[in-house]
C-alpha cells in the first residue's frame, strides 16, 4: 500500500501542472480568436480620432467591449502599460460604419454571398454593424419561423454584429398577430417592395399593406423599410427606335425604369406617412425611403413630407454617388441595379441633397447573384439579375467620390454611423463617446489603392463587383467590434464572435 500511494503522491503535481496548463490554454486560446488583440483593456491613440465633440488628438479607451474614456493628447498622460496602447499615428479613428441595408442572403443562397464571407468583407470594410435584409435569403424572412431559421444561420458564422429587418408582404400585412410575433421575435423593423421584387416569396404591396404595417410598427417604435418605385407606363420607351431595342445597351435599361416610377410610390407613400406625425394614428412608426436614385421630383416630395413633419428617412448608396449613365459600357451588367444609376446631372444633384441634409444617409445596398446570373457573355441589361455588390468598399468609395465635393469625415460619421444607428435603434452604437460600443474602424484617407485581382477581396464573387478595376484613396487598416479587434492589415480573427442584435 504505502509505495503505491507515495507513487501516487509524486504524480499530483505534475497532474495539477497538466489541468492547469490546459485550463490556461483553452481560456487563452478562445478568447484570443474573437480578436487580434491579447488584452480586452486597450488605448487607441491617434491624431484623427472624430468624436461628437469634434476631431481631437489624444485617445479613446477601451475595456470589455466599450468604450470606458476619450481623453485630449494634453489629458493623456500615457499612463497606461505600453502593450497596451495601439498608436495608428495619423489615420482617422472614427465609429465603426453601421449598413442598414445589405443582402448576404444565408440561408438557401449562400452561394450568392452567405453570411461567413458577406461579414468578412464587411469587417475588412470597417463595417461593425450590418442589418440584413429579410430578402434574397430562402425562405424569405416574413414570419417568426423563417425568422428562427435567419438566425440559426447566423449562428457562429459572423464575424461582425448582424441585424435584421423582416419582410412586410401581404400574407402578414392584415395579420397583427403574425406581424406582432416577428417584432416580438427581434426583427429591427419591417421591410417591403412596391414593385415585383425578383424573389418569388417576397411578393410586393400596395399602399393598404404599407398603412397596416405601419400601424403594427407604431407600437413597437420600429421603422418601415420601402422599396419606392411603381410600375408605370415607360411611355418615352418605344421598342424599335434606333437603338432603344438593343439589349446590351445601357440607355435601354435605364429608359425601362424612369424617375417617374421612384416618384409615383412616394406619391403613395406620403399619403400614409401622414399618419406617422405626432398625434396621427400611426405616430411611433417611421418610414425609411431605401436607395433613393431621382434626386428630382422624388426628393422633392419628401422635402415637403419631412417639412410637414411626416416621421421619414431616406438614403441613397455609393453606386449612385459614384457613376452616372454615361460611363457605363455596353454589357456591363455589373452596373445593373434598380433603381438605376442615372445620369451625372442627377448625381451631382444626389452630392448636394447629401450635403445639404436632405439626403439623410447612406447604406450599400450590397446585393450579389452568382455570376451566371450577370450574365455577362450576352451582356443582356434586361434579363441579368440586378445588384451591386460593394460591401467591402463602401468607405473609400464615398471619401474618394465625395472628396470632389468637399466632403468631411463628421459627414462621413453622421452618413455612415450616426443616422443608421437611429435608424435601426441602437443607442449606443454610432459614436466615439464614453459609454459607446467600441465598435472602431481604423483608416488612412490619403492611402490610395487599386481594386484589382491582387487586392484581397472577401466578397464571394469579386468579378461581379462594379468597383474591380478602381482605384481608391481610404485604406482601411484595422476594425474594432465591442472591442475585439477583428480585422487588421488583411488579417481577420479567426473565429466568427459576432452576435445577433435583436430588438427589445
Ligand atoms: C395569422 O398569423 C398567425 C400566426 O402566424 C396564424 O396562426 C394565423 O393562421 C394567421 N391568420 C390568418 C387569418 O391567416
Ligand atoms: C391591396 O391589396 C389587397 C389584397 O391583398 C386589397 O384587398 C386592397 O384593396 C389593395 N389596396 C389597394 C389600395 O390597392
Ligand atoms: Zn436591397
């Protein structure tokens, strides 16, 4: 007996020396794959750092996910161990841009984008915070079922914080308690089309559905998402006309789907939002006008809408801001979007509505298809699915554009972060201010690239990408999400610690 238990006696050590070791290394190791970044209690100090305040020099502290203090270079006294602090120098510090609208259509068409590879894209992008849209994904997102199914697929396969806005469609529209039990379940808001939107189960509604919506979302303070544009005759469209008839050019397309259809559905829309003023019956709701193209007539009508204090929003994307009509080649349906990109006149006019605050923010509307669909050998404009696909891009994109107009990186902040996270109710995202989610994004404007097969592109498909071949100034260098540094000098975290944002 005694040898044996001495025997044993002698093992303990070296068993407790094991447990630990591994106890040490499970907890270390999986920690450290959400981010870059040994430590959660970090310094990020820069030159550039944009706060509601305005852009100071100094430091924005961060611990478990926030943002604890953003303190002036005099008030900082370095007093932080060194490891710790991240000094980026010159390049812009600012919150981390906030999408209210992509489409990474997971799950049932991950192989058009899916949920790993649309959020890598996003984080190599400096976005921290997207909000998928309850369409091109199958099924469709339209009720607390499908909805489930959204989120099983997002599931630790998300390398930045994913919202979701869910489908109004007229099976739920007249059903409170359908549309009540996906609010309920966590959707940010609601979302519809009022023109056919290319995806058999999300059909599009009419201005009754819309006033039902709205009213469910009243009580839940959430925004409607629509898709503006009716059907018209394309009465300045003859078929056979020189030219008019030719699939592969652009003017075509374009002639098929006027301003007129954007302004006839806000013609409709604004006769609902009325009831979202304070004291209408729908007060509480907000309608969200998505990518806006017609800076004419359409703006015009929401003008007046907001003047009469109608709750109403709207944004436009980076492909309108950055080409127009003209410039686009015959059969490069990589263009292909509705509404369509228009022409310069309406771009420059689409610049100065953003700049003057009539525009109120942007999103990417990144929508991608497999490259069949493109279908780039006939160079169809007609048949070829319709979508940009930028999400990787969209910050340089906007700077390198926008720098003609003379664009700032508060606009930047309030266009990218600051509306968006009013928009999809997050409170305390959109800024760096103490008590903020450190969601971060990191970038040098000056740093010029070129969007090509030698860049590292994380979209699933990069030649669909209407931007390939560009060249850009706006590097992104590192992205912060609730404090784990997940992308940093074309390196990810190598595990998917996003979460969900669900309403509450
Ligand atoms: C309304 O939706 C609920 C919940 O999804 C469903 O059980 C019910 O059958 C629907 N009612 C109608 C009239 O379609
Ligand atoms: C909208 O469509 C529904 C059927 O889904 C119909 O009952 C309603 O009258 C329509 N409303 C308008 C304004 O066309
Ligand atoms: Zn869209």
């Amino acid at each position: 007996m005694e040898p044996l238990r001495w025997r044993l006696m002698a093992l303990l050590p070296l068993v407790a020396s094991f447990l630990l070791f591994y106890f040490n290394y499970y907890f270390k190791s999986s920690a450290s794959e959400c981010s870059l970044l040994p430590h959660n209690h970090y310094w990020i100090v820069s030159k550039r750092i944009v706060t509601p305040k305005g852009i100071i020099s100094g430091a924005v502290e961060v611990n478990g996910g926030n943002i604890i203090s953003v303190v002036k270079e005099d008030d900082w006294r370095g007093n932080a161990r060194s490891k710790s602090v991240l000094d980026y120098g010159e390049a812009v510090v600012m919150p981390g841009l906030i999408d209210v609208h992509a489409h990474l259509d997971d799950p049932g068409r991950t192989d058009w984008e899916g949920f790993p590879s649309g959020t890598r894209a996003a984080a190599a992008g400096g976005i921290t915070t997207l909000i998928d849209m309850p369409l091109n994904s199958f099924p469709s997102t339209v009720s607390e079922e499908t909805f489930k199914l959204k989120l099983n697929a997002a599931e630790g396969r998300i390398y930045v914080n994913v919202g979701f806005w869910g489908g109004l469609v007229p099976e739920n529209a007249f059903n409170a308690s359908a549309l009540e039990g996906l609010l309920r379940a966590g959707v940010l808001g609601l979302k519809s089309f009022m023109c056919p939107s290319g995806i058999n189960d999300f059909p599009m509604t009419n201005a009754s559905h819309i006033k039902e919506g709205l009213s469910s979302l009243a009580k839940y303070k959430r925004p409607l998402l629509v898709h503006a544009e009716i059907p018209q005759e394309p009465e300045d469209y003859v078929k056979g006309e020189s030219g008019a008839d030719d699939v592969r050019s652009y003017s075509t397309y374009l002639k098929t789907r006027p301003a007129s259809w954007e302004e006839a559905a806000i013609r409709e829309l604004l006769a609902v939002t009325i009831d979202t003023r304070s004291g209408g019956s729908a007060e509480g709701a907000h309608l969200h006008v998505v990518h806006l193209s017609d800076a004419r007539s359409s703006l015009n009508l929401i003008k007046e809408a907001k003047k009469r204090g109608d709750s109403i929003t709207v944004e436009t994307c980076p492909h309108y801001l950055a080409f127009s009509a003209e410039e686009i080649q015959n059969g490069d349906t990589r263009f292909k979007c509705s509404p369509p990109i228009r022409d310069a006149a309406n771009k420059k006019q689409l610049w100065e509505a953003l700049l003057d605050g009539h525009i109120d923010m942007l999103s990417s509307d990144h929508s991608p298809s497999v490259p069949e669909l493109k279908l780039f050998d006939d160079g169809d404009f007609l048949r070829a699915w319709g979508g940009i696909s930028s999400l990787q891009f969209v910050l340089p994109v906007t700077w390198s554009f926008g720098r003609n107009y003379g664009v700032t990186l508060e606009q930047l902040v309030s266009w990218w972060s600051e509306k968006p996270a009013k928009l999809a109710g997050q409170d305390l995202k959109g800024a760096i201010a103490p008590g903020y989610h450190a969601d971060i994004v990191v970038w040098d404007p000056e740093e010029e690239f070129d969007v090509n097969d030698n860049h590292p592109i994380y979209l699933k498909h990069p030649s669909i990408s209407a931007y390939m071949g560009s060249r850009l100034s706006g590097k992104v260098l590192a992205t912060f999400v609730t404090g784990n540094l997940v992308y940093e000098d074309g390196k990810h975290a190598p595990a998917a610690c996003g979460v969900p944002i669900l309403a509450r």
